[in-house]
C-alpha cells in the first residue's frame, strides 16, 4: 500500500531523513518508533507530501505521488486521513462540523455529508455530542473527533502522529482500541507514529525503528519484542521490559550463588512468545539434564493478543549439563543470553 525509496529530507542543512526504504501492506497497522527529534514526523508527513523529500520516491497505493501534478496530489491525498497530535480542531465549530469539513472542502451534497458524518460519529461513540463545541469536551472526545473526520473521505490509508501522547494511559488505550477497530472493520491500512513501545505493543502488527534519520530496525512486533538487535530498540523495549536488574534482585542472587553447590553458575535472560510461552519449557530442561533453574526476576504479558515472557533465571549445574540445556532453549525458540558468569 505505501512504499517508499530513498527519501532524503532536509531542512537547510540538517537531514532529517536520510535514505529512508520502507513498506507497509495493505490492511496492516505499522508503528514508526522512535526518541524525539529521531525523524518520525518528518517521515509520516512524506508519506502525504506535506514534507515533499529533497530526493526519492513515495507510492501510494501504487501511484507515485512524488511524480502526480498538483491537482492529482490534491485529489490522492483524500485517499490519506491523518490524526494530529494536538486534535487540530476549529474551536468556532460543533463536533459535527469539523467532522464535515473534508466533505465540505470535497464538494460533498449538504444531506449526503449530514448523513456521512452521523455514521462516523456514532463510530467514534459520540454521537450524543454532535452539537457541542471542543471546549466542551475532553481531550479523548476530541481526539476521536479528529479521527472521525480523517475518515470522512473514506480514507485508504490513516496515519497517525503521536495521536495518543497528549492523553492519559486510559484515555491512550481506549483510542488505540478504537484504531483497532476501525483498522479490523474497514481493512484500513494505518501508519501509527510514536515515542511510546507501549502504543506499539497494544495495537501495531509490524513496526520499524528509526534513529537519526534512518530505519535501523524492523519486523513483526512480537520479533522485535523478542530479539532486538539495535540498541535503540532495546532502549525503547526497555521502557516496558527491563532488562536491568533491580539491586535487590541482584542481593537474592548474590545470596543464592553463596548459599548454593559449588557448581557452576549463570545467569541467563530468558525471552519467548507465542506457544512457548505456554509450554513448559523450564521444566523440560530441569528433568532433562538435572539442573537447578530459580527465576529471579521477569514478567509474562500480551503482545498482540499473543503471550510474551521475559525472565531473569539463575541456572546452576555442571558446566556440561548448563551448555545442553541453554542449546535446548534455544532448539525450541527461545532467546537465551547469558547476563553474568561466575565460576
């Protein structure tokens, strides 16, 4: 649905993009992720040529808006509804009326766009607020009206730019559900623009990582969850899977290691997902190979309806045994890096 090749986007001298590939399915939500002043907007608005690219090529739905004339750009860009940050909405309007400004900008028939606009904000589940003013509503309301009204050409794609940062962690979910939803329903292909690994854990199926201007990783979410390789991306993950001991786990290890068998010790880090994460694979390697397994640390979520573990383990055994039952993690799918060593 959207490709884009080679795009190099500069304001004087500072490249905000610099040789950007991506592509995005038709159907997909794809999360753009990254720290601030990374790239993020500048990218999302190329997608739209509200940044046209100093160089490279941007596809639409297999069009190249980069080559379209003026009118033709106008005319694909209805086909592209983007949500603000800051909802961007005309405080001297109804909620109905900002919702019916693209249709009116369109050329839409007053009854048809009436019509139009009742489907979308009963959508939206504000269809009790169609007489009230954004002051009158609250920062959730208003960001659903600005989702309403990038849906009010029928959009075949949505791009999303920081949509959900000015909104609290329950407000947040409930629009990344909403997303969801209308991403499920209409097989709209969503473009989803964020600082937060949270928002892409909820509701991206792929995301891509940009750094400085680059993409510098990118794959299906659970993947990227399971075996980052940037440090950028660990960074990010690390914001809601962290991989840094806490002191006072570190003083039951230290406890633990004094108190065990002079055996070997290590201590490993532990990442799987999907069925792994329902199989019991830790007992496995324990019956198998006579090893000591004590989890230290970690936590069990959802990423994408699909479980995903994460675990600090202290494994304890003669250096042969620990070698075969790291090398049968791993044979079942398993992410296993050992943190720290102590003979």
């Amino acid at each position: 649905m959207i490709e884009l090749q080679g795009i190099v986007q500069a304001y004087g001298a500072h490249e905000a993009l610099r040789g950007v590939d991506l592509e995005v399915a038709p159907g997909e939500v794809f999360g753009i992720i990254g720290r601030s002043g990374a790239g993020k907007s500048s990218l999302v608005r190329t997608i739209n040529l509200l940044n046209r690219p100093k160089s490279g090529k941007v596809f639409v739905g297999g069009r190249e808006l980069t080559a379209l004339p003026p009118a033709q750009l106008r005319e694909a860009r209805r086909e592209i509804g983007l949500v603000f940050q800051h909802f961007n909405l005309l405080s001297s309007r109804t909620v109905a009326q900002n919702v019916a400004l693209p249709l009116e900008l369109a050329g839409v028939a007053p009854l048809e766009a009436r019509k139009r606009v009742d489907e979308l904000l009963d959508l939206v589940g504000l269809a009790g607020m169609r007489d009230r003013y954004p002051a009158q509503i609250s920062g959730g309301q208003k960001q659903r009206v600005g989702i309403a009204r990038a849906l009010a050409n029928r959009p075949k794609v949505l791009l999303s730019d920081e949509a959900t940062s000015a909104l609290d962690p329950e407000t947040t979910r409930s629009i990344l559900g909403l997303l969801r939803q209308i991403n499920r329903e209409f097989g709209l292909t969503i473009v989803l623009i964020t600082h937060q690994m949270q928002v892409i854990k909820q509701v991206a199926d792929r995301v891509a990582v940009i750094d400085a201007g680059r993409i510098v990783e990118s794959g299906p979410v659970l993947e990227v969850f399971t075996r980052p390789r940037h440090a950028t991306t660990r960074s990010l993950i690390e914001e809601i899977v962290p991989q840094a001991l806490p002191e006072g786990v570190l003083a039951r290890i230290r406890a633990l290691m004094s108190g065990g068998p002079a055996d070997e010790s290590q201590l490993l880090r532990l990442a799987f997902a999907g069925d792994g994460a329902d199989r019991p694979l830790l007992s496995n390697v324990i019956r198998d190979h006579g090893i000591d397994l004590s989890i230290v640390h970690g936590q069990v979520d959802e990423v994408q309806g699909q479980p995903f573990a994460s675990l600090a383990v202290l494994a304890r055994g003669a250096r042969e045994k620990l070698n075969a039952a790291t090398a049968q993690l791993r044979g079942a799918g398993v992410v296993v890096e050992e943190v720290a060593h102590v003979g």
